[in-house]
C-alpha cells in the first residue's frame, strides 16, 4: 500500500486536533507551569516539629529580647518577649525580619582569609617606633571588645579604639541615662522615638515625661512629641546654647535668629526645664550642647547616671585602654583591623583616613556586607551574621544597670566565614578560650544580680542560681542584670572630641545644611521601600521643589552632593515636606564617609 | 490512535512510580491491632499535625516481631533494628508556598480522614508512590486514588464552597 503526502498530513493534522481533545498538552502547561514555581534555585522551608527558642537581637544597641518560631529548628517567624524587664516585649520591624539577615542580597561569604593574615603578619613586623596597630570596633563594651583590648596588649604599638555612641551629647562609656526618672526631655533631632536605645523601654517610660523636639523635619518622633520645635536645619547646636543662656538669664538674640525661634520661646523653654525637673537633653554624640546643658540642669547624676560594667575575670584586666579616633596621631596608623560585623556607629572614612600612615597602610575589615569599611579595605573578610553567631550585646545607653545577655546561634553560619575575635586574636598571637563562658563564669562569680529567664518568665537571684545553670540559662537567650546602685553621676563625662569639626556651614557656597534619615530599614521592608520610594534609597536625596529649582535639578535627576568632606553621585527626590535650606540624606555609609548630619552641603546638576 | 496516547499513555508515562520502604498495611493495624488513625498520624501538643509517623512510634511496638509476616520482619530487619528512618513517599504532600491546618479541618471542623485522603486506612497494602516527572508533585494532587477529587487548590475551594466556609488567599499562602 502507497501513503500519499495527503494521508501523512490528514494523519498529522488529525492526531494533533485528536492529541487537543487529550488532557495531555493542558497537563503538559500546567506542569510547565509548576515546575517553574520550583526548580532548584528556590529555598525550601524545612518541614518538622514547631519549637520556639529564645535569643537577643543583636542589630542594634538595644539587644531586644526575641521568641523565634522554629520549623525543624529553622526560625520562620521572631516576636518581642512579654515581660522582659528590659525590651518589655517590643520588637521593632527591623528585628522582626532579623532571620532574613543570613540571606541577603549583599551578604559576602567568601574572602581572602589567609592572605590577609600574611599580610597583617608582614605589616606589623615592618611597624616603625611611632607607628600604631589598632583595632576599630564599631560596637565597643562586648566580651569581644575585651579580646580586642587584650590583643592589641599584646602586640607591639597596639591600640584599641572604640567608635563613640550617641548619648546625650556625652563621651563616658560608663554613662547611661534613666528616662524612668525624667519629667521632661529635650531631644536635639535625636530619633527618640523611632529605634533610639531600647525602643520598648524608650515607649514604656513614654508617658512619664514631657518630650520636646527640636528639628528642622517633622520625623515620626517630631510627630509624636509633646512640643516640636521646628528649627532651622543644622541649628541644634544654636538652640541648645540659646537656652544655656536664657538659663543664665540673658536674651539669646543670635541664637533666635539662627534657629528661627522667638526670643520669648527660649525663656519658656528654659523655664520649663528649670521648673518642670528632673530634665534632660538628649543630643548626637558630638553635641556641646546638650553635654553643657545637662551639665547646667543637674542631670548628671540623676536622669545620667554611671552604670559599671559587668564583671570580667581578672586575667582580661591587663588589657589596652580605650580611646575614641579623634585622640589617635594622624598619621600612625600602620595596621587598622575594622570589626564592622555587629551593627554600630559608623565612622566616616574622612575620619579615619587621616590616621592612617602616608605609605601604604594596611586595612582589613571585617564584616558582612561590602558596603561599609570594605569599599576602603585591602581586604574584606567574611563573618557570621546574626542569628548565625554567639555575641554578647552591651547594655544599651537607656539601661542603667550592667547586663549581659547573648545573640544565640538560630541558624548555621556559611562555610568559610571567619570570628572576627578569633581571627584578630590569632593575628596578635594571643591565645584564646570561650571567652563567652568566661565572661558569665566570671558574673556568676561575682554573685551580683538576677538572673531573667524568657521560657518561664522568672527573676532569680545570682547566688542562688549553679554555675553550669547559669550559663545554660545564658545559652538558652536569658539575660543577666545587675542590681542597680544609688544613682551617681558618671565617671569620665566630657564632651565628645571633635564636636565642631563638621558643624553646619553657612558659607554661600554650601548654602544646604544635611539631616540625616536614621531609621534603619529592615531586610524584609527594603525590597518594599524600595521599589515604593516610601523611604530614601542609599544615594538619594531630598530637597524642597525651591531648592531643586535654585540647583537647577528635576525629581528623579542625576546630581552630586558635595560637602567640605568630599562629593558622591547621588539621585534627586524633589518633596515639598523637606524644609527650606536642607538637604534629606539617607544615613548610609557611602553617603557618611562624605555627608554627617548637620554639616554643609549643595547639590549640583551632574 | 492520538486520543488512545493522550487518555491512556500520556497519564501512565508523566508519572514515574516507586514502591513505599515498606510494605505497610493499614487494614491490618486498623483491624487486628485496633489502632485509629490519630494513633499513629498524631496531633503534637501545641496543636500541629506530626504527619507520617517516626520510626520511634514505631519501634514501640514493632522491636520484636508482633507476627510472622515476611513484611514485618523485613522492616524489623531493615530499619527498626539499625534505627534506620524509613524514607515513606508522602502522596498528599503540598507545596511550600501552601498552608494547611489538620488541626483546623479534623478537630474544629470535625472531618474525618477519608474526606481528603480516601480510603487508605481500609487499604491491605501501600500502593507505589506515583511523581509527576515535570512538576515533581504527587499524581494523588490531581486525583486521590479511590475518590473523585484531587488535592488541588481548585478542589479546596470547592469543597469550601460548598460548605459556605470563608476562603482567602492568605488562609492557605500565608
């Protein structure tokens, strides 16, 4: 039998009107689709038994309590801790998506581990008399902060330098300021209300005081303070000297006109922080400011107390002391080791830069991401994340007792990231335990305290607790707090150094003054923000549609922001909210290393 | 010959088969042992559905023989004695982007096993595990041997339908 080509295409047309009339090429789409909802590249939640555990967050200073929802020991969801005498239950959105930290986008896992380690080694044989090996931490007062401290004990020219924290316009580390105590408060554009200290803490003491402030931006805490005073941009500092003087009873005429507040305001404003005691004002940690006027008000030792450190044991004492960057030479600096792994104060690399010796110098950092020290390092070593590692979190400025609790392991940490107090140890030759276990070994001894346990929500004193329960405690995410003294006025108050370094400029050809946007954004939001413009991007700017016009720039345009500190390419959000003669920053560190807050700037057509 | 490839090849080729570990009978523990569903397909305390029973429930009764089946003693052999977790091929497994609650469909709305899974606790054997080549899901999510629905989200919504129960996205995509 012959087949004709009509009866090979009848046969072929056929079959495939027939093979339509089959659920196979419907299956066949759908099963398409499917497999494209899960090929390899997407994570798979583990399945298993629902547990919950308990840890400290440890993004920012104020180490909140968390409750992780495990699934099959993978944390799926984080919630605050009822209770906690600390945090009192609050978890802000930054640490609610805390566990997405390990999987972002920007994470660094890989580096040159072992070549940076030769590279130390050979740096620190070759150091001159006069030349310095310091290690930066951004978050000083943890038990790694003490390993630093010993490690650069150790090794020749060695210093420790601890990057400063915003508290009320003062330096001490050993000063902590009591909101519980205070009946009014004047904040200089400190973000009192939005992250500042222990946010539970910050809102539980909320409604025993009257909140003043001042800024030039209606920010959410302008917003939900009892008074806003709308200052002109950058003239915090005007302000609060404005008030030392209607405190000594003269007219501040200079102060009104720079900060646009009548005359008559500032002597009710002193008034009522005279009268309407005990007060306290809260400023950036380079603020005279509020450093003088809490001096003047009586605060010290009232709503700004010392606080002592938590015990360490004895053999740690022989460590290096602590100093802040601006005491360090310029131009020693021959080895900088940058411990940028837990969140901190970010220091400006035109700050650092100066210390660092002419030839050739030598930084290694050490962090998670690139986008801080690491655009300005030789090298960028990979470390753990939280929830993947063991650190301890210092007491936050709002906590007038010592405490220690730790950021427990949740979720595994990559191969190949390093321990940045290990790996700095080991660089300076000192030899290491766990030195966690030490430091809460060394608290026990002390026998100071209650010991705070999330799982049943108890308080029971330290002496009454074990040893190896103590610490099971601690690993199980408890927090240890010290009995609180009778309130004394802190130690080593001074004004933080370099104050006036970067103060606003109001020279014609700077004729911006920055404000910096300081609410950190969480990983689970920013992906949000960012494609709903509801927050600055990281080189975004604000300006008011006057401004724009002035600079001849449009919404969405290509700029440059310059200051006296240097100029970065930047994007233009033109907002009539954002106040004549201010530029709105996002606080990040590539737009820091040039931009500080309140210092002088222009924007200019790229 | 098309149609013929499309109802009866193309369903038997898009799914490849593997035997469950064990040859488990569901008839046998159900009638002989008297053990209900929820005996070993248990609820945790807190509420949430434990699943395919571990080897620990187990060994509980089977660390010894209990009879003389060669099917017990090969998993006595196989797997209790080296404490070996058997790898059971779950035919009613979801994806990862669905949230489903035993506990809110048996203990709140009193459904009993059979409406969604069948009548595998009736069944004297385990039937091979039947995956979709492309997709990698269970066959059962198409359709449930022995019923006539499947486990698709269509077939959920139906059945809520049906029962005049809320449905939104977000009660099963969390």
């Amino acid at each position: 039998m012959k087949t004709t080509r009509r009866e090979i295409l009848l046969f072929a047309g056929g079959s495939a009107v027939g093979v339509l009339m089959t659920p196979a090429p419907w299956r066949l789409i759908t099963d398409s689709a499917l497999w494209s909802e899960n090929w390899p590249g997407i994570p798979r939640p583990a399945r298993g038994a629902i547990t919950a555990k308990y840890t400290n967050c440890a993004l920012c200073g104020a180490g909140c309590a968390v409750r992780a929802r495990c699934v099959a020991e993978q944390p799926v969801s984080l919630a605050g801790v009822a209770g906690h005498p600390l945090s009192h239950g609050a978890l802000c959105a930054y640490g609610l998506a805390g566990h997405h930290l390990p999987y972002h986008p920007a994470r660094v896992t890989g580096g040159p581990v072992e070549e940076a380690a030769a590279a130390v080694a050979a740096a620190m044989d070759r150091l001159g008399e006069n030349e310095h090996v310091a290690v930066l931490d951004l978050r000083p007062g943890r038990t790694a902060s003490w390993t630093y401290r010993r490690a650069m004990a150790a090794v020749k020219n060695g210093v420790y330098v601890a990057a400063d924290g915003a508290a009320a316009g003062l330096a001490a580390t050993n000063a902590a300021i009591d909101l519980w105590k205070a009946r009014t408060v004047l904040s200089l554009g400190v973000p009192l209300l939005e992250g500042w200290g222990t946010p539970g803490n910050v809102m539980a003491a909320r409604a025993g005081f009257h909140l003043i402030q001042a800024e030039a931006v209606e920010s959410r805490t302008a917003a939900m303070a009892d008074q806003w005073l709308r200052i002109k941009a950058g003239s915090e500092e005007a302000l609060g000297q404005g008030i030392l003087q209607a405190l000594g009873g003269q007219t501040p005429v200079a102060a009104a006109e720079a900060t646009g507040i009548a005359e008559q305001q500032f002597l009710a404003l002193a008034s009522e922080l005279k009268q309407n005691g005990p007060a306290l004002v809260v400023g950036g940690a380079r603020s005279q400011s509020a450093a003088q006027l809490n001096e003047a008000l009586g605060a010290l030792g009232h709503t700004i107390v010392a606080r002592r450190e938590a015990p360490v044991p004895d053999g740690w004492k022989k460590a290096a002391p602590v100093v802040d960057l601006a005491s360090v030479e310029d131009g020693s600096i021959r080895v900088l080791l940058i411990d940028e792994s837990a969140p901190g104060a970010y220091l400006p690399w035109s700050a650092v830069e100066p210390k660092l010796v002419r030839d050739n110098p030598l930084v290694v950092t050490l962090g998670w991401t690139r986008e801080g020290y690491g655009r300005h390092a030789q090298y960028l070593l990979p470390t753990g994340v939280y929830p993947e590692v063991a650190d301890d979190i210092p007491p936050a400025v709002d906590s007038v007792a010592a405490a220690f609790r730790m950021a427990v392991p949740l979720v595994q940490a990559p191969e190949g990231v390093v321990k940045p107090e290990e790996w700095i140890a080991k660089a300076a030759g000192l030899e290491m335990a766990d030195t966690l276990r030490e430091r809460a070994d060394a608290i026990h001894k002390a026998g100071r305290g209650t010991l705070f346990t999330y799982a049943d929500g108890k308080s029971v004193a330290t002496k009454d607790v074990k040893i190896g329960d103590f610490w099971k405690a601690l690993e199980a995410g408890g927090c240890w707090m010290d009995q609180a003294g009778p309130a004394q006025r802190p130690a080593a108050v001074k004004a933080a150094a370099g104050a006036t370094r970067q103060s606003a400029s109001l020279a014609d050809d700077l004729p911006l003054v920055a404000v910096l946007t300081e609410a950190p954004s969480s990983p689970l939001l920013s992906k949000i923000y960012q494609e709903s413009n509801l927050k600055l991007g990281p080189k975004q700017v604000a300006i008011h549609p006057d401004e724009a016009r002035a600079a001849g720039v449009e919404d969405g345009a290509r700029a440059l922001l310059e200051t006296l500190a240097g100029r970065i390419g930047v994007e233009v959000r033109v907002d009539a909210s954002v106040p004549r003669g201010a530029v709105l920053v996002a606080s990040r560190a590539a737009v820091l290393d040039v931009c500080g807050a309140g210092v002088g700037a222009k924007v200019v057509r790229a | 010959m098309a149609l013929g490839a499309g109802w009866v090849g193309f369903p038997y080729a898009i799914n490849q088969r593997r035997p469950q570990p064990v040859d488990f009978s569901h008839k046998v523990h159900a009638e002989k042992a008297g053990t209900k569903c929820e005996d070993c397909h248990a609820f945790r305390e807190d509420g949430t559905f434990a699943g395919i029973p571990t080897l620990d429930k187990c060994s509980g009764c089977h660390a010894a023989a209990m009879g003389t089946t060669a099917a017990e003693k090969n998993f006595i052999d196989q797997y209790v004695t080296p404490s070996r977790e058997p790898q059971w091929a779950d035919y009613a497994r979801q994806p990862e982007n669905v949230f489903f609650s035993h506990s809110a469909h048996v203990k709140r709305a009193g459904m009993t096993c059979e409406s969604c899974h069948g009548p595998t606790g009736a069944s004297d054997s385990l039937r091979p595990y039947r995956e979709d080549r492309i997709s990698g899901y269970s066959a059962d999510i198409w359709k449930v041997s022995g019923t006539n629905h499947g486990m698709k989200m269509a077939d959920c919504v139906d059945c809520h339908r049906s029962q005049r129960m809320e449905q939104s996205c977000l009660d099963c995509h969390k």
